[in-house]
C-alpha cells in the first residue's frame, strides 16, 4: 500500500488527499492546527466536477513523526510563505529516497528543497483547480481540477508515473510531463498578473480585469515580463501562450483569484513565491521587468 | 478693485480666494452646488497657518454670468476631471483679453484652455498646501500654502505680477515664475508617485510609503520616469530633485494624498490629469514609462 504523509489541511491538502484515498493509499497528515477537529470529523468535500465525497484520517499529527521511513511520498501542500519554513517542519535530516512532491504556487521553489535534502527525490506539481478551504475539513471544488506532475531532479520517475497512474485511477485528470520548469512559467505567466491586479484593485474577479481595456494591457504586459524570462531560465513559454490564456480567462467563469481569496480572508499572501522569486530571478539574467516590480512594491506596501 | 470669478468652492477655490478677499478683490463664485448654502453662511477657513478667518461672497452663481466683461480674472479651482469642461462652463466665447488662471493638479493641462481661448492670458498656478474641504464652505487648512505662478502664453505678464503682489500683501507666499513647465513637471515628479500608491495600498500616509523599502524603491522609479519626460519635454527639472523631495517627505508631518482624500470621500480622482497626461506625453515622445503605467491600469480598474 501507498503510504503518505501530506503536509497542510487547506483546499489543495485536502482535495487531492482524498482523492488519493480513493485510489487506495494510506494517507496521515501533518497540520499546523485543527488536528482534534478533523481527526474527529475528517473532511468533507463537496465536489462539483467529480462529486461529493467525505473521508476519515486516523493519524493527523502536529508534530512530525518520528518515523519517517513508513511513508512512501511526502506530499507538500503548505502554502509558500517565507515563514512556513520545510527545514523547521521536516528537520534537517530525512531518510534517504523519501520523495516530496510540492503541489504549490510559485517559482523557484523546487531549488531550496533540492538543496536541503540532495538524496530525496523532489517532484514538482502544478494543479490548475478552483477551490477553496471553507471551514476545517470542508473543502469547495467549484471548477476544474487537472494534474501536472513532473521530477525536479530525477529522469525517468518511477514514483511520478505512479502518482499519475494513482490520480488518474480515481478520475483526477493527470499528466506526466519532463518540462515542469516549463510548466511552472506557464503556471506563473498566469498568476503573476491575475493575482496581484486582484488584490491591488479592491477584488475584482477575473473578467472585470479583462474587461477593463488598461487593466487588460497590464495583464499581457506582466505576461510578456514573465515570457522573456522564461526563455533567459531555458524553460521558454511561447508566446501564442498569452493568447491562449486571455481568451481561455475570457471564457471561463470569472471568479476571484487565490491571492485575493486569502487577502480577503486577512490571510499572508503568496508575494514573494510568486512574484519575489521573478524578481531574483529576473536579477540574476540582468532583466529589467518594471511592471512585475511596481506591482510586487505595491503588494508589499499593501499587506505591511 | 480687481474683480474675479472663481470657479469651485472646493478647498483651493475658498482658501485663495479668502485670502484675495482681504487683499482687496471682488470675489464672485460659480459653483456645481451648494450656493444657497455658501451665500448664506459664506466660507469658515480654519488656517493653522494664516489664522481662521471668515468671509462672506455677495454674488454665488450656478450658471456663468453674462457679463464676463465685468471680471479682471477668472481663477479655476476646479478638479480636473474629464467630465468638466471649461468650454461648456465658460460658454466658447469669452470677452478677449480676460485672463484665466488655473490652480489645478496634473500636467498638460493649459494647452487645451489655450486653444479653446487663443485671444486670453493663460496662467499657470501650483499651490503646495495641506487643505481639506469638510462641508460646504468649511474649510481645513493644515500646513504651507505657497503659491508658484507664472504666464503660459504672455511674457512679460502684468496679470501675473499684480497677482503676486495681491497674495503676498495678505502673507501668501507667491512667486512668480518664468519657468511654469517645469514648475509644474517639479509637482507632478511628487504627485505622481504619492498620490497613486497612497490608494492603490489601502490608504498609506507619505511617510509610510517611504518607510517601506519596496515602496519607496518604486516612489523613485517614477520620480525618475517624471524626470526623465521632462527633460523630452524641454523642462527638465534636475534629478537632483528626486533626493530633495524624499528628504522632504521624510521630515514633513505624514499625511494623506489629495487623490486619497477623494477615493475616501468617493469622488472621482484625477487619474486623467496626474497620469493619463503623463502618458500622452510620454507616447508622443516615445518613451516607456513602465512604472507608471502600471499603476495607471491599477487606478483605472479600481475606479471602475
């Protein structure tokens, strides 16, 4: 049996966890609070893609076991925050050959984790999924729901063509893929406008931004900003890309973005993994990208 | 007796014309609203600096007179906003030879009142000055209150000067300048940063804009785009300016940026005038000013 031990209890956590109980692993998790409460009540999801579903977990920690060699996979679902620190959480040593598969927001995230524990296969997860965590264990999937999965450091993957063949068994649309770090740009070069224009502009939802013909301009230009960058970092997105998302954006059902859901919710948002990592990285290759800059100030102004 | 109509009853409009008031003039107001009340209780001026005072105004009207002939000077303390408009107000023909001053926000703004009025002095006015306007005819003034004007289209300009003695004979500091353009580059390379990021970050005062490092990184990232247009321009203000007014702020009692007050109050704010100018200005001389457009697009989807 497939062991797991997922790190986090929010929408992600507690989605795609329960989905992996229905293909059969066994699944713990470890939390940073509310463990008697979903001990107790488990998690109770209410799917509009793949249909209602609750799920009880027997060991729900919120110290990390001492026995990390009983698990499989570690799947880390934390959010990305400079605070939410994987050294303090996991400690500084874990067995050998314990893979982690980061399913986060971001990027340049995979980097760090790499470095912390070099033996450890680090896999790097993308889930382009509207949901969100309503109370402890109740969880929301309004929209869509789809995988990517790829190794950081491993070429071939046993463990990641496992993880696809488990998500896919129980309808979770999944793909292996050999470009994650294409992947993650792609990812950003979405993020990176709608996120902060949502939160900076008193929350407006997807399609209002889009509908405003300047907002509209600043959302292609911070996709040009992340574009050129991907292709100084070798992981080039087309450029067709920004088409494709605007009028995938302009179709789909707007709605409020992550980083404005957890703003609302007076909750830390995700500025530097997704938008202080660009800048570094954006340093690093000697590129100016000054609309991704004002918008990350602005950003840090806002939430100090 | 030097005789002027005002246009507004805004904070600028009843400090300055109060202040002409005790120099001497004959003041008239045409106003949007409120001139029932304003004719009855005139203007209360609570001045920290030049003592309260109280005046009273004969002749309030809501539509122009017609006799503009009886007038030496029309003094504009309008917002500028694009749904004012001076020709609709004034009407398209006005007695030849009566000048206009604009104590007004934002660049580019006297070419247009140029053009409508070819036969008229155009003048230029830059008021610095902390000053609220709490009700109708109540009237706050904080700090400062310096004035720079000079001549847009007449050199030398009688107007201007008899307008420089009138204000500081009743200890308004006024000077008058050859050099209005890049006056009025100077303000904008303050107002452009200030007064966006003060709403785009939720209602920060100056000083918290420059406390923090992001923010104040991006203050001057538009100071220099400021600095650099109005070099283009051929009024370039030194970028030497950009440290003397940090240095200001850092040392002025902190306080909120008019375009803030207005976002608060609910007016509309003067988007148009401070930034959508600017990068007229900017196309016209093909240059990128990426920082500002940015929040340009943000005020823009906010206010919508």
């Amino acid at each position: 049996m497939f062991r797991i031990l997922v790190l986090g209890s929010g929408a992600i956590a507690g989605l795609y966890a329960g989905k992996l109980v229905q293909a059969g692993c066994k699944v713990d998790f470890w939390v940073r609070k509310n463990s008697y409460e979903l001990k107790r009540n488990g998690f109770q999801i209410e799917s509009a893609p793949w249909g209602n579903f609750h799920y009880k977990v027997e060991k729900i920690f919120e110290s990390i076991p001492k026995n990390l060699k009983e698990y499989d996979l570690i799947l880390n679902c934390l959010k990305c925050l400079p605070d939410i620190n994987l050294k303090k959480i996991l400690g500084e040593k874990i067995p050998p050959n314990l893979p982690i598969l980061l399913l986060q927001n971001g990027i340049g995230i995979e980097e760090p984790v790499s470095i912390l524990y070099p033996e450890n296969e680090i896999l790097s997860g993308l889930a382009f999924v509207c949901a969100n965590r309503l109370d402890a264990g109740k969880i929301l999937h309004l929209d869509y729901g789809e995988l990517t999965i790829g190794s950081w450091n491993r070429n071939p993957s046993f463990i990641c063509d496992q993880l696809v063949n488990l998500f896919n068994s129980v309808g979770v649309p999944t793909q292996n893929t050999n470009t994650i770090r294409q992947a993650r740009w792609k990812k950003l070069m979405w993020n990176a406008p709608f996120n902060p224009i949502s939160v900076l502009c008193g929350g407006k939802n997807t399609l209002e931004i889009l509908e405003n013909p300047h907002s509209c301009k600043l959302v292609i230009e911070i996709m040009k900003e992340v574009q050129t960058l991907s292709k100084l970092d070798g992981a080039e997105v087309p450029s067709t890309q920004i088409d494709i998302f605007l009028q995938m954006t302009k179709t789909m059902k707007p709605y409020k973005t992550s980083m404005l859901l957890d703003f609302e919710a007076g909750r830390p948002m995700e500025i530097e993994a997704i938008l202080g990592n660009t800048i570094r990285i954006a340093e690093k290759n000697n590129l100016e990208i000054p609309h991704i800059q004002t918008i990350y100030s602005l950003l840090n102004l806002y939430e100090s």
